[in-house]
C-alpha cells in the first residue's frame, strides 16, 4: 500500500528536522525559503507512485546541499497540483505514472515550461526512450540508478544538459534515420482520408479545433480524435510540426482536389452533428 500524502494528499515537504532544512510552516513549505541556499538551489518534485523510492530519493537529495525537494506527488494530479504550487527546476518522474498517456509529457512542459523532465523506467525499451526523448524529456534513467549517478544526473539536466546513455543515443539516431528515409521515399508516405486532409487544410489556415470543426461539420472532440491520428501517422508532435510537414513535403499539393475542407455556410448556426 501507497504512502498517504500529507498536505491535502497533493503534495508534502520533506522532514525538515531529520534533514536539516529548517521549519516547515503548516502549508508543507520552508519557511526558510528566503535563505541563499534554497535561492541557489536546484528545486526537485518527486513523483512517484512508490513511497520507498520517493522516501529514498529524498534522502539522497537531503545530504547535497544545493539540491532540495520542493514536493511530492504519487499521483499525475498530484503533480499537476504540485506544478501550480511550488516553482521547480527539476521533475524526478516515474516512467509508470505516464505510461499510455502520450500527450502527459508535453502537457506537463505547457504547465511549467521552465521544469525540466527526468523519467525513470524499469526497463530499457527502444520505441519508448525515443519516444520520451522526442516530446521533451530531458533525461531517462533506470530505476536501479545509484545515489551519485542519481545526483549527477539531476545536476547536468538542471544546467541545461541532456542525459542519455550510448545505447538511447544509438535508438534515438536510428529513429531519425528511419524517419528520414521514410519521408524521402514516396511510396512510404502515409496515406491520409479525405477527412484527415480537410482537416489538415484547416490547420495550415491558422484554424482552431472549434473553427475545424463547424466548417467539416463535426464536433471539437471528433477533430481532437483525428488530428492524433494524423500526429501518429506523420510522425509530428504538434500543430507546429504538422503544418511544417505538409509544407516541405507537400502533402496538399500532392493531394489536391482531395485536400479541400467542405464549405459551410457561414449564417448557418454553429451546430455541431456527428
């Protein structure tokens, strides 16, 4: 059984007395916050559904002196909350928290733009690292990493740097090279519904899911549905990325006459039919 939270089981400090860090208010914050110290800092949230590693990595952190746990978070909304609360530089992330979520990594990086993400995993997979690599991560580590490499490596991430072993890097550059080639090559090229070309059209028009939808004539959340397929399909991870590849590969072009958005009559009220 999971450790409780204190904290409105959000999110809870560290024990100050047993790691030395001073007092903590009733709110679960330092309230030596001001000292230079935690200013120079680098502020760490653990998230983790395992209290013994949560408990293991804070007491690794507490023996470095410019390194402090600002929370911890057991659950994905834990973290969230924990994101909108406390300032952090750095979050220690358990690979099991995001797994078959794939649009977590870069809602976290909307939600604190300044963190910088460090998943542990089990186990070496391939498809998974470049995928963590590909939508922001900075770092992926083992969960049997030992305590100094454990701090090394939050200390280079936190200055900017990436953390990635050999063999993640030989995944990553394979994944880019396949990539390449596939989209070099026009008989690899995926192929794409006239309705995921319509809506596609509309991105490259600067159009919102709410705008896309009225004018094919469907709901938000059908669109929503479509345009991870199309993200999967394509290989890009965002709007950005779409309209990026359609224009140097280009896809409407190729597919003119198909690619075209239905017209809606603008007096027509906004209704959306499925």
């Amino acid at each position: 059984m999971s450790e409780a939270l204190d904290n409105d089981d959000a999110m809870q400090e560290p024990d100050a007395a047993a790691e030395g860090k001073g007092d903590l208010d009733p709110g679960g914050l330092d309230s030596d916050a001001s000292s230079d110290q935690d200013a120079s800092g680098i502020r760490v949230i653990l998230a983790d559904s395992q209290a013994i590693y949560r408990v293991g990595m804070r007491k690794v952190f507490a023996l470095e002196d410019d390194i402090r746990v600002v929370a911890q978070a057991e659950t994905l909304e834990n973290l969230y909350a924990a994101l909108q609360r406390f300032p952090t530089d750095v979050v220690l992330l358990e690979g099991h928290l995001i797994a078959g979520t794939v649009d977590t990594i870069p809602e976290l990086l909307r939600r604190a733009p300044d963190a910088k993400l460090i998943v542990q995993i089990s186990s070496s997979d391939e498809g998974n690292t470049v995928e963590l690599f590909r939508r922001g991560v900075r770092g992926v580590v083992p969960r049997s990493i030992s305590p100094d490499m454990l701090v090394k490596c939050v200390r280079k991430i936190a200055a900017g740097e990436t953390w990635i072993d050999n063999q993640s890097i030989s995944w990553v550059i394979d994944a880019y090279r396949e990539q390449a080639s596939m989209l070099t090559n026009p008989k690899s090229q995926p192929r794409l519904s006239e309705k995921e070309l319509a809506i596609i059209t509309c991105i490259t028009r600067g159009m919102r899911n709410k705008e896309i939808a009225f004018q094919i004539g469907t709901t938000e959340q059908v669109v929503k549905n479509y345009l991870r397929k199309i993200y999967d399909k394509l290989g890009v991870a965002d709007r950005l990325e779409l309209a990026l590849y359609c224009l140097h590969h280009k896809i409407l072009q190729t597919n003119q006459g198909r690619a075209e958005a239905p017209f809606v009559d603008p007096g027509v009220p906004l209704r959306a039919k499925l």
